[in-house]
C-alpha cells in the first residue's frame, strides 16, 4: 500500500511532540515496544487536541473495521492492566 511520506511524518511528529511533553515515563516505554495503557491513551488523546483535523485522514487510511479491531485490543490491555 502505498502512503504519502507527508502523511507518515505529520503523524511521528505530533506523537513524538505528544510524547516528548509526557515525559520520559511515556516516551522511554514507547521506545523499548513496551505498550503502556496510560501512555497510549494520553499520547492518542492529546494527539487529537494537537491536532485535531489530522484525526479524519487517520481514521480514512486505517479504515473503521480495523480501527474497531484495535480499540478492541486496547480495551482488552486495559482489562489487563486493571486485573494486575
């Protein structure tokens, strides 16, 4: 599939301008593929307010079945994470 590198840079920056301002608590997980349920959420949710009008074109690209599928995902780490 082929996607505009304009596309793929705008969202590394706004994630890694979101993350960077979380801190390393959130910035070092992401780094070492550890998956964080309070980094992820924060990291999304603050990448919505950063950039708000970016958000359609992400949910085009992935597409909403596969979107469902993830949050489905994220919903079962937060179970995790609760239950631990």
């Amino acid at each position: 599939q082929d996607v505009d590198p304009k596309f793929v840079n705008r969202l590394l920056a706004t994630n890694f301008d979101v993350m960077n301002g979380m801190g390393q608590t959130t910035m070092m997980p992401f780094l070492q593929d550890v998956v964080r349920i309070d980094g992820l959420v924060g990291s999304l949710a603050r990448s919505f307010v950063a950039d708000p009008t970016f958000m359609p074109q992400i949910v085009t690209h992935v597409g909403i079945p596969t979107l469902v599928e993830w949050l489905g995902h994220v919903g079962m780490i937060a179970v995790y994470n609760m239950l631990h």
